[in-house]
C-alpha cells in the first residue's frame, strides 16, 4: 500500500491508539526505500538517538574500495561490530513492534492504529515500513509481547516490594501492642516474572538477537498442565548459556529437543499430529509437466532425504568411495550431464518403475537408505572388569547407554548390504539375546540421529522389531568406552559410536548429519599404534576433511576427553586451539 491518508485528529490518552501524537502524523513515503515512513516523530531520547544512529550510519557511505582496504581483522570486527549494532536495533524494532501491536488490537476495531492507516493486521503494517516477510514480522511482534510482558511483571514486582518496604517502615502506634506479628503483603501474581523473563534481559543486555529469542521462545513452547514455569525457567537457563555459541536454528532444534524431554507424554501426540499431517499431491500445469507437492512425519522424511543423498552426495559433496566400483560410479555421476535436480527427478521416477515392477521377495542390490534412531538409558555402574553387551569396558563405570536401531521404512532392514549399520546393529543384538543378564530396558524416546527430531518409545520399539539394536556404553563424560580393533579401520559399530557421540561433522559451524560424515583418525601413522579406538576417531564432512588434511590442521584430545582443532602456523601463528563441540542432541539431555 503506498498512498496512506493523513490522520489530522487530536492526539488522545497514551492508553489509545491514536496516543502519543501518533494518530495525527502524516505518513510521507522514503525517495530511496520507496517504503512509507511517519514523519514528525515523538520527540524523546529513544527517538532523538535512533535519528542520530541513522546519521552516523547513513554518513558512513560504502563502496567495494572502502571496505576492500581493510585488513582481514578490520572485516571481521565490522562485522562483529554491525551485528551488534543490529541486535541492539532489532530490540528496539521489538519494543515499538509491541506498541504498534496494542495499538492495533482487535477490539479497538476501526481505532486502530494499523486499521486507520488501510492495514487488516500490524504485520501487514510492519511489513510495508520494513519490507521485511511476513515471518519476520509476526517473529518481532512475538519477540516485542515477550519484552512487554517481562517488563510489566518486573516493574509489578519492583512496586510490590516497595509496598512492602514502606510499610515495614511504618512506626507503630502509641499504644499498640509490641508482639503483634508483622503484617505480609500477598504479592500479586502480576508480579511473578514470567517464565521467559531471562529472555527479554539477554536481549536488553545486547548479546541475544532477536533470531534467537523467537528460537528459544518457540522452540521451548508454551506451558500446559506438565510443564510448569519453573521447569522451563531451568531449562532456560541451561539454553541460554549455550545460546552464545549456538545460531538461531541450532538453538531452535537445541530448544525443541528440551522440551521434548521436558514433556515425554507430549511426544506422541505431536508425532501422531506430524503424521496425519502427511501429503502427497499432483498437479497438472498447463504446459502438460506434472508438480508433486509432499508433506511427510519425520521419520518417512528423514528416509527420502536419505535416498536423496544417496542419489546425489557425488554431486554434493558426499563421502568419499575407497572400494573401485562405488567410486566408478561417483565419477559417473559427478560427470553426468544433467542437473542434480534433474539427475534427482530422474533416480525417483525409476525407484518408483522399479518399485512397481519388483518382485516383492526380491530386494534391489545396494546399499538401502536407512533411518537411524537413537534413544538413551541410564546403566547402572558396572564393575571394574566386567564389559556391558555391546562395548569394551576400560575401568570407566559406564553411566549411559545408547540404543541404536536402524529403520528402513518400507524395506526390509535385512536387506542392507552385509557389514551395514544395521547388519552390524543386528548381530549384536543377537550377541545380546544370547547372554544372560543382558535384557532390553524399558525404551526412552529417541531422537533421529542427525536431527533434533524426537521420536516416541513406541515408534523405536515398532523399528527395533524388524533391526534390532545396536548397545553403545558411553562413560560419564559423554565418551564411548572404547571398543579395540586390531585394524586402523573404523567398524561399522565404531562408526554407529561416533554417529550418537559426535552428531555429525565437528567442524566449527558445520552441519552435515552423520551420513555426510567420514570418519578421521586423530593419530597418524607414524604416530599411533595400530589400534583403532572410539577415542581416535572423530566425524568429518568430506570438504572439512579435505581441508584438515590439506591445510594441515591437527586434532587433539586432552585428558578429559575433550577434543580440540589446532590450526596451522600460517592461518594463525600462535596456533590457538579451537575447542570442538558435539552437536549430539540426545548426549545433551543425559547430563
């Protein structure tokens, strides 16, 4: 909407939607954003100091030789710089956000103040001012409720204890008698800070976006009957301090997964919502080419991501083929010359022809895309010597255990190719059932490994009955306890460890799951020993093990198990070591 109609009425109570000299600003339109703008502004500080920023910054100018002169750590602190800037500015985005908001709230009708300017909703508004999605703009106005809310409920607080203090200073009366109890005030319930109070004070104090702040706010969701406030003021707590190392949608699926444990019961019934909720259309365009529009649970998903990547990982960047033939083919593909879209239409139509032609006894040969589920029990401490089913015992008492089951929907799991995660997670399975005292406990929910998708007890059990399970003992510290091979080769168990263990890649900012991943031997070998242990091993993308190699980057693993990225002497001369962090989310929830 670009022509938006004066308001020449007299400004009413702040309480109003026309308050504050609001309702009667002309609204001019920006020469260069093209975006509507009120004009004649309140006076005030807030206002007075966003004009002034607005100066400094638009008087900076900009062009590619300005910046292009600067050295690599004069970039990376305008960066650092202009970020903090724009959290600082988004809160305040927030903040008016809120206003605008009350101002335009459904039962002022016609009075308000997104309504007088020709707007059905405040986003609607925020979206012309700002130019921003619509996403965007609903993410402000929850970030800017949060902020209110907060705010009142800590100035509701600040008044109720000055009530209080006034009155304890109250001398007493001439007469009056001295034992009489002191007079308590009830504090309102007004006054409670809400639940999400740390979030609004983070956001204050300038180091939390507000990105993260609708990510830690939706992510942990709303209270009902099991979730109390104080439970998700702890777990809050918790999240925020990893909030600094995290980006928004990793505190997102860090927030989400929290609440699932905070709320076992809920976890079914929303995997039950993600599933009714599944889709497949058709639609037929006019020029004769079909669009197929899906919508499928998790755990359907995560299996057609997993042939996709199967399909596609050549292209991709995928891992890596040693063995002649699977390489062939990955040159193959890489030279095709076709698009990977293309190349990835093509492989689902001829899974579907083969799908129908097959004949249901026999399995195609390959390698089966397969969803690995992942859940976590506590084990009880095991005596010095005596090694849990599944895993070698090196004198750490084992507090957890990961189950791994291995899903191939619509396959079955037997036919992954022999010495898989699966044939490997069934035949210890079997080693299991043979040994006495070594009985199933009771299944937890799990999670997708990969993801921070949570899975129910009994969509695991449903798995297990046709995989079988995979025992993982890691110690106290969230290591694997180490299983011993003679050959420097991880085992396809070895690999499942480090899959629950690591979370995939472990390279600072880098996201790809576990499938993506290889796996890289601390020790060289000249340096080690022959053995290949857990605690050699870590998980890698193919690009970042290029570059480790390549580059010449070293990891290392101190006393406490914990791993750390050296870089080279050119990148940097001191050689400062980064500390490398798992992005296991099911690791997280046993601490």
């Amino acid at each position: 909407m670009t022509n938006l109609p004066e308001s020449p009425e007299s400004p009413a109570s702040p309480d109003q939607p026309h308050g504050d000299q609001v309702h009667g600003d002309p609204v001019l339109v920006d020469p260069v954003l093209a975006n509507p703008v009120l004009a004649n502004p309140v006076q005030g500080d807030v206002l007075g100091g966003l004009r002034s920023m607005v100066d400094v910054v638009t008087g900076l100018g900009g062009s590619s030789a300005a910046v292009d002169t600067l050295s690599d750590e004069a970039v990376l602190e305008g960066h650092v710089l202009i970020a903090g800037a724009r959290r600082a500015l988004d809160t305040q985005a927030a903040w008016f956000a809120a206003t605008l908001a009350r101002r335009s709230r459904p039962e002022l009708g016609g009075q308000g103040l997104a309504a007088r300017r020709g707007y059905r909703t405040p986003e609607d508004l925020l979206q012309t001012i700002s130019g921003s999605s619509k996403s965007d703009a609903v993410k402000l106005l929850g970030v800017g409720r949060l902020l209110v809310e907060t705010d009142a409920a800590e100035k509701a607080a600040r008044e109720a204890a000055e009530a209080q203090r006034l009155l304890d200073e109250i001398p007493p009366l001439d007469g009056a008698v001295p034992a009489l109890p002191p007079v308590d005030l009830p504090v309102p319930a007004a006054a409670v800070p809400p639940w999400h109070a740390p979030i609004g004070r983070a956001l204050g104090e300038g180091w939390l976006s507000v990105e993260k702040a609708d990510a830690l706010r939706k992510g942990l969701g709303d209270l009902d009957r099991a979730i109390t406030p104080e439970k998700l003021t702890s777990a809050l707590a918790r999240l925020l301090s990893e909030a600094r190392t995290l980006n928004a949608d990793q505190l997102f699926k860090r927030a989400r997964r929290v609440r699932d444990v905070l709320d076992e019961a809920g976890i079914a019934a929303r995997e039950k919502a993600a599933y009714d909720d599944r889709s497949l259309r058709f639609y037929r365009l006019h020029t004769g080419q079909v669009r197929m529009v899906g919508l499928f649970a998790p755990e359907d998903g995560e299996y057609l991501m997993q042939t996709y990547d199967a399909i596609t990982s050549p292209r991709r960047g995928g891992v890596r083929f040693v063995d002649k033939e699977q390489a062939a083919w990955a040159k193959r593909v890489q030279d095709d010359p076709r698009t990977t879209e293309q190349l990835t239409a093509d492989a689902f139509l001829a899974l579907t022809k083969l799908g129908v032609k097959a004949d249901p006894k026999r399995i195609a040969g390959g390698r089966n895309p397969a969803v690995r589920m992942v859940t976590i029990h506590p084990r009880s401490t095991t005596p010095t010597g005596t090694a849990p089913t599944g895993a070698a015992f090196t004198g750490v008492a084992p507090t957890a255990t990961a189950q791994v089951g291995t899903a191939s929907t619509g396959a079955a799991a037997s036919g992954t190719e022999p010495g898989g995660p699966t044939a490997a997670a069934e035949e210890l399975a079997s080693d299991a059932a043979s040994s006495p005292g070594t009985a199933t406990p009771e299944l937890k929910p799990g999670v997708i490994e990969g993801t921070a998708v949570t899975v129910s007890a009994e969509t695991l059990e449903r798995n297990l009955c046709d995989t079988g399970i995979l025992d993982v003992t890691f110690d106290d510290h969230g290591h694997g306890l180490d299983l011993g091979r003679e050959q420097r080769t991880f085992s396809p168990a070895q690999r499942a460890a480090l899959a629950i263990r690591d979370g995939g890649c472990m390279w600072p900012g880098c996201d790809r799951p576990p499938s993506w991943t290889e796996t890289h031997h601390i020790q060289h070998w000249k340096d080690d020993t022959g053995q290949t242990n857990l605690a050699d091993g870590i998980l890698l993308c193919r690009a970042d093990h290029l570059r480790l190699h390549n580059e010449h980057w070293r990891i290392t693993r101190d006393d406490t198990g914990r791993y750390w990225l050296t870089p080279p002497p050119r990148l940097d001369p001191e050689q400062t070591p980064i500390p490398l962090t798992s992005t296991s989310t099911i690791l997280r929830d046993t601490d």
